[in-house]
C-alpha cells in the first residue's frame, strides 16, 4: 500500500527510514558503501532532487530532505517520489512509490 505525505511549502523536509530485508521479516540491511538518491516530481516535471543521507548505514537508517529555501520553490498540488538504492555490486532497487500532498503554508 502507497504511503502519503502531507507537507508545506516553505517547511524543513525530513523523511528517515530504514532498509529493510525482504527475504527475512524486519531485518535491517547494511547499507555501507550503497548511493541512494530520490527525487520529487509530479506530472509536469522534476521537482526537486531530494538531499539522501546515510544516518546508520549498519542498520540501513537514512535521511531524505530538503531545506525550507528549497522548498519554498514547490507547487501546490500531488507530488510523488521514491528512494532509490544503488549496491556495491551495481544492483539497484527502488521504494514503493511515496505520494506527497503539497499544501500552501497558512503562515506566510
């Protein structure tokens, strides 16, 4: 099931999650050494280029943000994103699809 994200213009952008096993439940994968980028887009265009941080690589922790001045930039409206994980061995693998609702900010 796709996950949605409600979120402000003009806010701090921080989503952390963690990578985790597929083949045995709830096991965290190490993610020394893996690229992991994200992009947020809707039907028109790239919206932004998401800053991806490795927070605990052993136990596949990371970080997807944007700062307030970049986001200050994004349109009103749906968005979606998804992490992409690259290995050291080159094999890439990518999140389920994140829906991100964009709303104008009441506090301007």
């Amino acid at each position: 099931m796709a996950t949605t994200i409600s979120f402000k213009v003009g806010d701090t952008f921080k989503l952390s999650g963690q990578l985790v096993s597929d083949q045995v439940a709830n096991t965290p994968v190490n993610i020394t050494g893996y690229t992991i980028r994200s992009q947020l887009r809707n039907d028109a265009a790239l919206i932004q280029s998401m800053t991806v941080s490795i927070t605990d690589a052993v136990n596949g922790r990371y970080t997807v943000s944007a700062t307030p001045v970049q986001t200050a930039a994004w349109p009103v409206g749906n968005a979606r994103m998804d992490i992409e994980f690259t290995t050291n061995a080159g094999d890439v693998m990518s999140s389920d699809t994140i829906k991100v609702v964009i709303k104008q900010s009441e506090t301007i």
